[in-house]
C-alpha cells in the first residue's frame, strides 16, 4: 500500500513538471534568425563595455579585444581589391566593400603612426575582433574561437537550455517564449542581462565549447570547404583558377557571404560553401552559386544559373 502510494505521488510529481528546453532540429527558421539576432546584440553589447576594463579583465584568461596584425589587414585588402575588380557584386556589396577598404587603409596608416588620437566614432569604425594571447602552455595566437560565439546557434542554444535547468518556471513555454526570456532576463543585482554574463563565461571556458559546438559547427565547416577544394582541383580547376576569401573574419566572406570564386569562361564566379541543401539555399551569392555535398560529390544551386554538379559549373555559365 506504501510502495503503491509513493509511485503515485512520483507519477503526479512527474507529470506536473514542466520541463522547458530547445532543440537544434525542434527550432524554425524563425526561431533560428531569432537566436542569430540576439546573439549578435549580445556579443556586440560585450564589445561596447570599456575596452581598457575589459581586457584588465580577460588578461588572466590569456583572451584580448583589439585591433588585429598588420598582415591580416593587409590581406584583406588585397582580397577587397580582387572582389571589387572581378567579381560581379550586388552595388550595396560593393559600396560597402569599398567602404570598408578606405577603413582598413586609414587604420593601417594610423598604426603606422602611433596615432592614437583618434575620436571615438572614427575609432569604433576600426576592425576588431578577441584574441588569444599566447602562453608558453598555449601556443595559439592571433584570432580567437570566442569570435564564433556571436550567431553561433547550438552554441546558443547551450547556454538557454544550462539557463532553463536554474530558473522555476511553471508554465510550458513555446520556443519563441523561451528565445525573448532568456534574452531579455536581467537579475535585480546585475548591471547587464544574463546572457551577457553567460557569454563571457562561455569565452572563459571557451575550450569546452570548442570541442564540444564550435568544432563541430564552424570545424566541420571549414572541412566541407577543403573538401570541395580538393574536388574542383580533381576535375581541372588550377589554383591559378581558384581564389580563397573565407578565413578568421575575412571581410568580403562576411559582406558578400563570397567563400570563394573561380575562373570560368574568364569569369570569376563567386561561390558560398555549406554543409547541406537547407544551408546553401538560404544565402546564395549574387550571380553565383552556394554549394553543398551531396553523396560523392558537391551540388550547386544558383539564382541565376541552372543547378548542376561541381564538374559542369562551367558548362552553365552564359
């Protein structure tokens, strides 16, 4: 009679728990660009706190925000200049591109010089990312993995669900409910809202991250690019035929979403990489193609050419 008693008190206690959590596969496209749109507000709120605290901060994490090495802004430029004059842009890619080459041209200048007068509206123009400082236990340099964190989805996702675990919440809530609450939750004592607090946890402890999201996300990614690399060279592609500009916060990557391009009928053809079909159909470069691998081989799919296969890219080329 006991024993029975106590399963049912357990079954009631079960079944009046409400247990809210998100899921990759469970989220919308909408639920998605919702997580994207936040996520970047946090981490450009981070950015915004004062640098000098900050990094006083993050020193003894071996992390640094600031301005980048002079051969990363150099190589960057380079790529603008190749982007703008052979690749067929849509006119706000190349505006803002050219924009952004005059930016990364004055602050070469003023690196040049010491010049650190400059006022803070012309300082915020600057390029600046996390970085790591080496150690003589880590060898890592330059560009950090927490860069990623910013729309980073899963990564996300982590933090909201690690979040759910801590706070009582009664009711069943939808993905968009648990999305705004985490996002907006700012406890009485907190200057700034919890996520902010949570992403820089999350940068401190960014090796656990590393391994367990960011590899597999932004690492695979960058796998699935080598590997469709390795197929244009297989079917004739020179490297005279083939120009990178993905890389650690390249500039025409993120203004034009443009991986790469190559050559075809003396044509540059700007070309972005995925991992699968949904991915490569959500952003698809202007005049060009996004691709994805398919079984033994890459798929492309286009806005202005006819899809095809990685070997008849240029067959389809008017």
């Amino acid at each position: 009679m006991i024993r029975e008693t106590i399963k049912r008190v357990l079954r009631e206690q079960a079944s009046s728990k409400v247990v809210n959590f998100l899921t990759y596969k469970g989220l919308s496209e909408n639920d998605k660009d919702k997580i994207k749109i936040n996520g970047e507000s946090v981490f450009t709120q981070l950015k915004g706190v004062n640098e000098e605290e900050l990094n006083k901060y993050l020193k003894d994490y071996n992390l640094y925000y600031g301005e980048p090495s002079k051969d990363y802004l150099t190589k960057n430029i380079t790529d603008i200049d190749f982007a703008l004059k052979n690749i067929d842009l849509e006119d706000s890619v190349f505006r803002n591109l050219t924009k952004q080459k005059m930016i990364i041209i004055d602050q070469l200048k003023d690196n040049d010089k010491n010049n650190n007068d400059k006022s803070p509206e012309e300082e915020s123009k600057n390029i600046k990312f996390f970085q790591e400082i080496p150690t003589e236990n880590n060898e890592k340099s330059g560009w950090s993995i927490v860069n990623m964190f910013n729309t980073n989805i899963k990564f996300w996702i982590d933090l909201i669900n690690d979040f759910l675990m801590k706070v009582n919440i009664k009711n069943k809530l939808t993905n968009i409910d648990i999305i705004n609450f985490y996002f907006n939750y700012k406890e009485n004592n907190k200057k700034h809202r919890r996520a902010l607090y949570d992403l820089l946890d999350a940068m401190i402890n960014r090796s656990v991250f590393e391994k367990k999201i960011i590899n597999k996300t932004w690492g695979g990614g960058q796998k699935v690019e080598q590997d469709f690399i390795s197929e244009l060279k297989s079917i004739g592609f020179s490297d005279d035929e083939i120009y990178v500009f993905s890389g650690e916060k390249n500039v025409v990557d993120q203004e034009g979403g443009i991986d790469l391009a190559i050559k075809c009928k003396n044509l540059w053809i700007p070309i972005q990489v995925k991992s699968n079909l949904t991915d490569a159909l959500r952003k698809i470069p202007y005049n060009g193609f996004s691709s994805y691998p398919s079984k033994n081989r890459f798929e492309l799919v286009s806005e202005k050419y006819e899809n095809c296969s990685s070997d008849e890219i240029c067959e389809k080329i008017n």
